[in-house]
C-alpha cells in the first residue's frame, strides 16, 4: 500500500524535473537570436501595440454586429503579410503565417465581439497611464496583441516551428453561445488545429479549466387582460416572481465554483395591463460537467413549478404557460495541468520572470477542450478594471511584459 505522503513525494520528485526540462527548452529557444530579438521588439511597439488597442475599441462590435471591426483586422492581417486572409461564413477573420513543417498548426485567436449594443459610446479616453472605454480590455487588448504578435515575428524574421493561424473571432460574449469557434472547429479549419490559446482580456493569467455555461431564455405567457375587469387571471409576472424568488435561494457548491444569475427580466404593456408575457434570461456556470447539468435541471423544475403554482392561486380557467428555450451552451472542458502545452505555457512565463496566475475561466478555449484539443487562455498584460460596464479600464503600466508573454509562447508552442 502507498501511503499519501509517499504519493505527494512521487509526484513532486516526476513533475519537478519535468518542469525544470520544460523551462530550460523555452530558455534555450529564448537564446537564439531571432526570438530574442521577437521578445525585444514586443516590447519596444508597446505604444503602436496600444495606439492598435485604442483604435480597434473606436469601433463598434456588439453582439452580432461584428463586421466592422472585423474588417478593420482583416486589412491589419494583410497590411502584415499574412497569407490566405479570409473572413469566413460567420465572420471571423483568419491569417496564415507559414512555418518549417506543416504540423502541428496552432491557433492563436481574440475574439472580437463586446457586450454592448451598438449606440453604446465606443470613445477611448486616454489619462495617464489608464486607458478608459467599454471594452478596453475586454477585448480590445487581446486583439492589439494579437496583431503584435504578428508584428514582433515579422520584425525579428523569426521561423516558427508549425504554422501558426491567427483567428479574430466572433461570438465569444453573451448570446454569441461561441458561434466563431463552433464554426472554425466544426467547418473553417476542422481537423486542422492541434494547440489552441486564446487572448482574452488582462492580465498574466492562464486559464486550463473552462467554465461550462447554460443560458435560458424563460418565457411565461397568458391570456392577459384588464387588471380590473379580468383581476383573477394567472399573470406572467406573478409567475416571473415566484421563479425568480425561488432561483435566488438555490445553493450551490463553492468547489467547484458555481454560479446562478437571472441577467435580464422583460414584459407587459401597461401598468393596468395583465401581461400576456413575462420572461427572464437566466445564466449558470460551473467548470463540472455534472454539477452543471444538476443545476440545468433544479432550473427547469424550478421555472415549471412557478408556473403550476401561479395557475394553482387563480380560479379555474385561463391558465399560462412557459417555454424554456435554450439560448447559450458553452460546454465546461479542461487541458490537464500535465500537459504539454500548459507545462509550456508556465515555463515561458517562469523564463520571463513573470507570476503566471492559473484561474478558471470561461472563453472560446471551452469548445476545444471539450473535444479534446490542447488549449488554454491568456491574458495580455496590464490590467483591466470593470470588464462588461461602460466605465472600463486599462491600466497601461508594464502591459508589455503580457505581449511579450505572448509572442514567446506563440513560437515555443509551434515547436514539435
């Protein structure tokens, strides 16, 4: 029998040497002359990297109105040189930038889309080193540095190992259900991609473990009516509150972390109207797939005996009814803490001299890690304050050292 202690012993005597294995091979590549020089130069075209952020954000990208700034990036892509640029059937925009040998291909993406509707102000305020706008960081940040990326590498005539596709994707935020990477994993590039990161807001984080998603749009529907002549009818809105009511004392686990939310409530016309219509959008997270799919189903019974209670407390009759339609799917996956491309990720931070935060999250690297493909999610540097409100904001201070992060990562992970 081994005992506990001996186990946690093993482990660290296995993972240690192939940590410090990992770490010299980034280190060694970091030497060569052309990389180094990459790492160099993403630090000195911070300011462009910025003036991109800053540009990117002035335009609009709400939820499914991402073809403007798309196009801003597809004439970057191709003002970089990069090969076959093409916006594919739902809207992302693609570059190619070969390498030595045809596998593995990474993928590299940001996505594109804000949570804003279009006549939020998209005006970028500069004071000091603090960036403000909604979606300064979130995602304007991992779009400038992806196109540093491609800047530094060109710069420093750096080879990569693999080819490396670099994605402005749609569809990562709100009702987006990550349409883009849906879209590139099951037709624009299926089969092709064997490592996947995406840039996604702040920071020098990196996320292994994605947080599953189901998002409902839950609609209680009635006759109507006069709220005098027809007092006594079941009201959506009744029906609306005791669903909410009931949702708001669910518990849930701290570990895995898990989370509820009622986002948005709608309904009726007048204040003397009974509703035909109340509904609510409703959101739950989990990185367990499990625990997810229990909660999916306390939702649906919760919603169902709303309903059957509102038309309980009325006289036989009109009676309403709910429809609960799946709006938002974003599957929970994770890439094992041993695998290859998360030991890299973690060396080449630990080469930098940078503290890589490992965090949950919920992104486009959800939809490979539930197929099974390597992927993660980064940050970009700086930091990032208010993501999803209006008042957002980027603190501009040492941002480099997350596009140098990036760049150094880019080329150690299209090695063999």
């Amino acid at each position: 029998m081994v005992v506990p202690a001996l186990v946690a012993a093993l482990l660290v005597s296995t993972i240690a040497p192939v940590r410090a294995q990992r770490a010299e091979g980034v280190a060694a590549l970091l030497r060569t002359a052309p990389v180094s020089r990459a790492v160099e130069v993403a630090r000195s075209i911070e300011p462009q990297t910025l003036d991109d952020q800053v540009r990117f954000c002035e335009i609009p990208a709400p939820p499914f109105g991402e073809a403007q700034r798309g196009e801003a990036l597809r004439r970057t892509f191709v003002a970089l040189g990069l090969r076959n640029v093409r916006v594919d059937r739902v809207g992302n925009v693609l570059g190619e930038r070969p390498g030595r040998a045809p596998r593995p291909r990474l993928v590299v993406a940001a996505h594109l889309d804000t949570v804003f509707p279009r006549e939020t102000s998209v005006k970028v305020v500069r004071e000091g080193t603090m960036l403000r706008g909604a979606g300064i960081g979130d995602n304007c940040r991992g779009l400038a540095v992806l196109v540093a990326i491609v800047r530094s590498l060109n710069t420093a005539q750096v080879r990569t190992g693999g080819p490396v596709t670099f994605v402005a994707n749609v569809g990562e935020e709100g009702l987006g259900d990550l349409r883009g990477v849906k879209a590139l994993f099951s037709e624009t590039l299926k089969g092709q991609v064997d490592r996947f990161v995406t840039i996604d807001n702040a920071g020098i984080q990196l996320s292994a473990v994605g947080v599953g998603s189901r998002r409902y749009r839950v609609s209680f529907r009635g006759a109507g009516g006069h709220s005098f002549a027809d007092f006594g009818r079941p009201n959506p809105a009744n029906a609306l509150g005791r669903a909410v009511a009931r949702i708001a004392e669910f518990r849930v686990p701290a570990n895995p972390f898990t989370t509820f939310n009622v986002g948005r409530i709608g309904g009726g016309t007048s204040v003397n109207a009974i509703p035909e219509e109340a509904w609510m959008e409703v959101d739950l997270r989990s990185s367990d797939p499990a625990t997810l799919k229990d909660l999916d189903s306390r939702l649906l019974r919760t919603v169902d005996a709303a309903m059957a209670e509102e038309n309980a407390r009325w006289a036989a009759g009109s009676r309403i009814t709910v429809e609960k339609k799946l709006v938002g799917d974003r599957p929970a996956g994770s890439t094992p803490a041993s695998s290859p491309l998360v030991r890299t990720a973690e060396a080449v931070a630990r080469v930098l001299g940078l503290s890589s935060i490992p965090s949950e999250a919920s992104s486009d690297a959800n939809l490979p890690m539930s197929l099974g493909v390597p992927a993660i999610a980064i940050g970009g540097g700086g930091q990032s304050f208010g993501s999803h409100s209006e008042q957002e904001r980027f603190e501009t201070t040492n941002a480099w050292q997350g596009t140098q992060n990036a760049v150094l990562l880019t080329v150690a992970l299209s090695q063999d």
